[in-house]
C-alpha cells in the first residue's frame, strides 16, 4: 500500500523541494533526479544515500497523505533509521509543523533517544512561550522563536509516550512533573557508557 501511494504522490507533485535536507526532486523523470544543494549537483534516486532513500518517500508520502486525508492517523516506524543525528532532529520538527497545520494525529514508533528529545524540546518551548505572553516579555518571546520556530510548538497535554517492555506489557513513559515524554528511559546506553568512562577516569586518575 505504502508502494501505491508513494506513485500517487509522485504524480501528485511531480517535483519537491525537501528544504531542511537541502535538495530537490524531480519524479517526472523515471530516474527520479535528485538535485543536491546550491551546487546543483544532479544524481539518480538509486545513486543517493540510504537515508535519501529512506526519507524521500517517506516525506513525500506523508505530504500527500495528510493534505488528502485531512483527519486521519499517519504512523510511521522508526523514522530514524539510516538517519545522521541532526537529520533526525530536523525531520521530527518538520514532521511536528505540518501536523500542526492539520487535525491529523503522528504516531511514531522509535527506539531513538533523539527523537523524544526533540518533542521534549518542543513541549518545553510551548511552556515557556505562555509563561512569555502572561509576563507580555517580547523580547523573551523571541529569543524562544529564535530557538523554535511557534509553528514547531507542541502542548504536552497533546503528547503521549508508551513503552513495550520485555515482558510485552506496555507503560506509559511520560513524567507529568516535569512535563516530559520520559525519552531518558531510551537513553540507557548512555548511562551505561558514561559510568564506564567515569570509572575509567577515576583510575586514570589513581595513576
């Protein structure tokens, strides 16, 4: 299904411009041309990258989507996958604006520490963005902007975060005193990586 409607896409649009990856794309030719950057470098959609290739259908087939089915669940899994870091973080505020724009819902599955912590990120903006306006602080008010765009901006209450367990029951993640989807409970790599070097430090230091 994901196939037909990537088609219908394509001939919906014909071309796109995917801005917060920096590159264009033609479908009206059967080699779909990517064109790259301000160099206008031309490369075919099977020259590209494994994470072009992962997020231009992706992204194609979700425009389309949520301007045809103007009320309807987009879910997409693990978004993050063949994606750079900071391309995670771009693509979540992206996909965050446009629902924005509508009365669909997201739902995402992710084993990505990232990507909660952008929604995090968002959520925390939203917050302190009202606290702006009830103090009528511009100049706060866009320091806020200038991190996050309003239209990336999202109401905690508008936010739910599960997580499956091993034992397969599923559990709500998020921390409602602080406001927070719970993404720390995906970092746990992290945490085990960093006591390692901490105790290594501590030895390195006995020496």
């Amino acid at each position: 299904r994901f196939g037909s409607l990537y088609e219908a896409a394509k001939g919906e649009y014909k071309s796109l411009d995917i801005d917060f990856m920096n590159i264009y794309v033609n479908f009206a030719n059967e080699n779909n041309i990517i064109t790259l950057g301000q160099d206008n470098v031309e490369i075919r959609f099977e020259q590209a990258s494994s994470g072009m290739q992962s997020i231009i259908p992706l992204w194609t087939v979700f425009l389309y989507g949520i301007n045809k089915y103007k009320q309807a669940t987009t879910i997409i899994e693990e978004p993050e996958l063949n994606l750079f870091p900071t391309l995670q973080v771009d693509l979540v505020n992206n996909l965050v604006s446009q629902m924005n724009k509508t009365q669909t819902n997201l739902l995402l599955t992710t084993h990505s520490p990232y990507i909660l912590s952008v929604i995090d990120n968002l959520i925390y903006a939203k917050d302190v963005y009202k606290k702006a306006e009830e103090a009528n602080n511009e100049e706060l008010k866009n320091k806020i902007t200038s991190l996050v765009p309003i239209a990336t901006m999202i109401e905690y209450e508008n936010v739910a975060a599960y997580h499956c367990q091993d034992d397969g029951v599923v559990v709500r993640m998020n921390d409602d005193d602080i406001r927070s989807t719970g993404a720390y409970a995906l970092d746990s790599a992290s945490m085990i990586t960093g006591n390692i070097y901490n105790e290594l430090m501590n030895i390195d230091n006995e020496l």
